[in-house]
C-alpha cells in the first residue's frame, strides 16, 4: 500500500489528494494543520464525502492533526465519511487516543476503519488489546496493527506484544513492566522535558546510530536536539540494552 499526504487548506488538499490518484497511491493522510481557528463542521466539510474518481481512494487522519485538539465530536463526524479508512492515532495525550477509540467504536466501523498506533509517551497500552468497559463490545477499535515511524526508530517491541495476544496473554507481567521502561526510553527519545521540541531530531538521532540515516538534519535547520537530549537518549541506550533491536530494525527498514 502506498500513502500519499496532503495538507494545506481545502484548494490545496484537493489538487494534492488528485495528483496521488493520478500517481496510483492507495490512500491520502490529510493533515489539518492549515485549519487551527475551524470549528468542528468547518473541518468535516474540508474532508472529500465519499470516494470519486478524481479523488484519493482511501482518506486517513491524523489525532495530532497539527491542532491544539480534534476532540471526540470531531471524530464522530469525520467517522461517517465513507472514504475515510484509517485513522493514525498519534498525540503524545493519551486522553487524546481515548476520544478516538471511543468514536471508532460507537460509530459500528471498527471492522472497516483501522487505527494505527499512538506516538504517545506510554507505550504499554498502546498495543494492549482492551479498552474501557463501554468499549469492550467492539475491542478491535483498541487493537493495533502497525507501527509508527518513532516506534521503529525506538526500537520495535511490536512483535512481543501481538506474540502475547495472540496467545492468551501469556507474558503479561513482562509486558507490564517492559511499557514502563518503554515510557521512560520514549521521554528522551521524544523529549518530553521540553514539550517535545526535540521530538524529530530525536528520531532522527536514533536512526543515525542504527545506521539508517545519515544524520539527524530537519528541513527547518534550527531544528535540532533539545540542551540535554542527547545525554538523555545515551542513558537510556545504556539502561535498557534489551529494548534495542537494531538487527531487526534494519532487516524490516530494508526489506530483508
């Protein structure tokens, strides 16, 4: 599958979302960023109804959306668009995840709309395949099935974690205790000490040392590692050698 973006406000995101048809992409992420003062019925309206020809196959979101907040209204909403196919959960407030897993569940579409993980500083529900007693009836809307970009580059515990599914939760305390050390190593990595301005060149930093990227340079060039980050990721580097799993990292990077 490939997927294409689109940002910018409603004239730009059409004519980038037809240009990834033209180009055979399967599905677009559309950022909402251009739109931060919209209100809830302005921001459905900027997303394509129903699929055309002229128009992407696939509409993906983003629950960071380059907005202060999509609240579950929102996602209500925008879950009723029939090209809508996946939502990419991905704010650093878990709170923020919940509103999704709520409106994906109460919408009936969870069998035909997938989520994908949350770049959330707690990793170890992220993967968990539960949700609130309310949700319970319809899981599949909690449930994961692939990784985030900042995932990767922190090194990939997925497979762990769908083993432990996948086989009646054995493991579960390991698994437990595993998040904790996750959430720590994803403080450093995303840098939440200063309000995760270094969050890029975090990522960016860990996949130089896996040898996938060559430096950590951004498109902004002062955009660079927060004072102390990089110390921040050696000690976690240092005190969690078993999160790392570079070899595989690479193998799934390169195709092999």
């Amino acid at each position: 599958m490939r997927i294409a973006g689109a940002i910018g406000r409603t004239k730009q995101a059409v004519a980038e979302a037809e240009m990834a048809h033209r180009l055979g992409y399967d599905a677009v992420l559309l950022g909402l960023g251009a739109l931060r003062e919209e209100a809830v019925p302005e921001l459905v309206a900027h997303c394509p109804r129903r699929r055309r020809g002229a128009a992407p196959r696939g509409l993906l979101s983003s629950a960071g959306g380059g907005r202060a907040t999509l609240d579950e209204t929102f996602w209500q909403r925008f879950l009723e668009i029939e090209a809508v196919v996946a939502v990419k959960v991905a704010p650093f407030n878990r709170y923020q995840t919940l509103d999704v897993v709520r409106a994906l569940a109460a919408s009936g579409r969870a069998g035909e709309v997938a989520s994908t993980p949350a770049t959330t500083t707690r990793s170890s529900s992220t993967f968990w395949p539960t949700s609130p007693a309310s949700l319970q009836s319809a899981s599949s809307a909690a449930s994961s099935a692939s990784g985030a970009c900042g995932r990767v580059a922190r090194w990939s515990c997925s497979r762990r974690w769908k083993r432990c599914r996948h086989e009646g939760g054995a493991g579960t305390l390991e698994l437990l205790a595993l998040g904790q050390q996750l959430t720590d190593a994803n403080a450093a990595l995303f840098d939440a000490r200063n309000a995760f301005r270094g969050c890029i060149p975090g990522i960016h930093e860990v996949l130089r040392r896996q040898g996938l990227l060559a430096g950590r340079w951004c498109l902004d060039p002062r955009e660079d590692l927060s004072p102390g980050q990089a110390e921040e990721i050696d000690r976690v580097l240092a005190a969690y050698p078993h999160l790392a799993d570079d070899a595989y990292v690479r193998r799934t990077a390169t195709g092999g």
